[in-house]
C-alpha cells in the first residue's frame, strides 16, 4: 500500500488554505498503570527498554531500575491487555533471598529489545542491544521467549562503544537491523549502526541526529526510539531541556520529554514539528512532572498505535535515579497514520499531490469532518488536466471519522491504468491525515 502523510510536504506539489499540526497521542485517563513499588525497584523505573505485542503473546515490558552505587538491572512485566501489568517472579536475579521479576542482571544500559518475525530460528526470535558488563560496550543478545538471554558473541562487544543512553532497534523490510545510540566522546546525539546478521556491525557509526540553529542553547537530544513504518522509520527522540542555572560541563539539570521524528532512508532524519512535544511531561505536582522517557518503539496494533513511557515526579540531576520519587509506567494513543493533520476551515482547502501511479484501482482517505464538513478527491492526468469522470463533482463526498474513507466516484469512468496520476483533495471543516 502506498501512504502519502503529512510529515513535510514531499509529496504535495500545490497547497492552498489547509493549515498544518502536529496530532499526538492521547494519555491515558488510568495513568500510571503501574508504580515501581516492589521493594527491588528501589522507587524507580526508567524506560530505557521495550514494549513488544509478539503474536499469541501477551503485551511484554521490559524495564531498567537502579540500585545503590548505580546498578543497573532489567525487570520484566507482562499484561494481557496491555493496561493491567503483572510481574513475573524468575530465577535470574534474588532481592533478600526472595525472586524477582528481573530477567537480566548485568547492567543493561540503554536496552532495546524487539521480536523479530522475520526470523526463522526460534531460539532467536527475541533480540536485545545494550552497553553490558564487564565491557559496557553495546552487546548483543538472543532469546526464545524474552525472559532467558544467550549472547550472540560470547565476551564481545558487537559495538565498541559505551551507549551511556537509551537505545533503539529495529529490522529494516529489507532484512537489515539497525541500533540508534550514542557515540562515546560525541555528546548526547544520535548515532546509528546497521548490521545484516545481528553478529557483526558497520565500524563506522554514523551520527542521524543533533540540535540545529532552530534549537535552543538549553536543547540536547538524549537518545531515540525508532520503528519501521511502511516506507519511512518513525522514532521518539528524548528532549532534554537542561536548566539554565546549572553550569555543570555535564548539564545533569533538567528534565525529558519526546519529539515526533521520521526518516524515508534509514540516516536523514527529521522532526516533525521542531520544538512542539508530541508526548510532553507533565504539569508541575503531577506524576509525571519529571523525566518522560518513552520506550524503544511505539507498539503498532490494526486500529491503534500505543507509545509506552516511564514517567516520575523526579527531574534529571547528577544519580536522580536514586532520588526519592514516585516512577510509573503510562501510555498514550492515537489512530494508525493521524501524526500530522491538515486542517481546513470554513473555507474550501485544497491540495495535489505530485504525480504517481497508483497501484491498485483504489484510494482511502484518512480523515475526520465536523458537522457539515467533507472531502472530496479528484484525479488529474500527467498533465494536470481533470480525468473524465474522476472530478470532485463525481465524488461522493466523505464525510464522519475513519482512518479508511473509500473515495467513490461515479460509476462507468475508464480507470487510467499504468498512467501518472495526480490527486487533488479538496475539504471543507475537516481534517486528512
């Protein structure tokens, strides 16, 4: 299926009238799901870590808390509908002589854990990337069931560098994996590496992400989760606003929350709405006033798309980890594809996209209308002349809230098979995505 959204402009050849916003997702009303209450989580949970919905699983979490002098250690919850969270008891890692949910023990830093349905070996359909002792550079890992870890390269790192931040991992359609974390000497920006066999890594990891002339001088870029998307990579890059009054050479004052990013090619990366949170922490007194650090990936259901986030009433300084604080776990959700919206008023809004050929004899449109608002579509030709019988007086006109509105002309018009076509929507109080 071929997607045109409105991350930029790329694929609009003409505008006039609609107005462009950012739409993030909503938080749930039952936030927190759950608290770090178990008397090993130490009061505190980071999402540096993954949610991962694996068919005929349950909803899987993997989370980070910090104990005492700062060890780092990898709890797991698992929950059937992804709101009410349990945490099963294993045998990796005791408390006081009793069991723990923890699955992993030796000092993850910044893991990032994805199923892989692409692969065949069962014993390798979960994979994880994070900095690990002894070394603390990025290692890899495997698993049947996300719950019991092998390494891939036994006492080697797969990359030689210390993540110092929250990681990301995914699989390209083409097969390739790809990693975002730090570069250590590089500051907090983004860097990514690709590998073909989880084995063995690009030497040379390339730097996707970083502050521009566009950012203020109080704007660093913590880390980034990333997903495959169709044809483009989306990702939740952590916005660290270091406060102004801390003259640290660290910058270790501050506080968290996530941009909307994308890429078309895997190393050009973008924001969607540059300064504008698409998950922003929240108010001053609330639970998640704090740090809001999201998971690795966004959780990619058939009518929804979840973002999974640790939250806490604690700000960022030097060990906040250990601060005294109330950490959660939240959610937020929105409707597949409504990123961005064009929004068109009481005026008629249009737009054409730039030429194409369609493949398949069929178009949808995601959209919402207000009272008597609607959207209408009609097709031009190579030339930009209106094809017979595909004007938007031919349309009948979408009208209410689908991410799938068919787009129906009249019937008995030649469909302009293997030909470059143009579209132009037109709308009226309404919004397409």
């Amino acid at each position: 299926m071929l997607k045109f959204l409105f991350f930029d402009y790329r694929e609009i050849e003409t505008i006039r009238g609609f107005r462009r916003e950012l739409r993030g997702p909503v938080k749930c009303p039952a936030n927190p799901l759950f608290v770090a209450d178990e008397p090993w989580e130490n009061g505190n949970m980071q999402l540096y870590g993954s949610v991962v919905k694996a068919p005929g699983r349950p909803f899987q979490l993997w989370y980070s808390f910090i104990h005492p002098p700062f060890v780092i250690y990898l709890g797991y919850a698992e929950s059937d509908d992804g709101l009410a969270w349990r945490k099963p008891l294993q045998d990796v890692w005791e408390f006081e002589g009793q069991k723990t949910n923890v699955v992993f023990a030796q000092e993850p830093h910044g893991p990032a854990i994805i199923y892989d349905s692409a692969e065949e070996r069962e014993d390798w359909k979960y994979k994880m990337v994070c900095g690990a002792a002894p070394s603390h550079a990025i290692c890899a890992y495997r698993s049947p069931d996300g719950i019991s870890w092998t390494p891939v390269r036994p006492r080697f790192p797969v990359i030689s560098t210390s993540p110092d931040c929250p990681m990301a991992l995914l699989r390209e359609p083409d097969g390739r994996y790809a990693a975002f974390h730090r570069l250590a000497g590089h500051g907090r920006r983004v860097f990514r590496s690709e590998s073909w066999d989880f084995l063995y890594w690009s030497g040379e990891p390339r730097m996707i992400m970083e502050p521009d002339a566009g950012d203020a001088a109080q704007v660093q870029f913590y880390g980034m989760g990333a997903a495959a998307y169709g044809s483009y990579e989306i990702g939740t890059l952590w916005m660290y606003h270091t406060d102004p009054a801390d003259p640290g050479l660290g910058k270790m004052a501050g506080y968290q929350e996530a941009e909307l990013t994308y890429a078309r090619q895997g190393h050009c990366w973008h924001r969607a709405a540059q300064g504008t949170p698409f998950i922003p922490h929240g108010e001053p007194g609330s639970w998640e006033q704090g740090n809001l650090q999201c998971a690795s990936a966004p959780v990619l259901l058939e009518d929804e798309i979840r973002y999974y986030y640790a939250a806490t009433t604690q700000f960022h300084c030097s060990r906040w980890e250990l601060q005294p604080q109330k950490a959660g776990l939240g959610m937020a959700s929105m409707k597949p594809d409504r990123f961005v919206a064009l929004v068109a008023g009481e005026e008629t809004a249009e737009f054409v996209t730039c030429a194409f050929r369609p493949p398949a004899p069929h178009f949808f449109v995601n959209a919402k209308t207000e009272g008597d608002g609607w959207v209408k579509v009609e097709m031009l030709d190579s030339a930009g002349s209106v094809a017979p019988g595909f004007a938007a007086g031919d349309c009948v006109a979408v009208k209410g809230d689908s991410t799938a509105h068919p787009i129906v002309w009249k019937p008995g018009a030649n469909w302009p098979e293997g030909q470059n076509v143009r579209l132009r929507v037109q709308a009226r109080r309404a919004e397409v995505y």
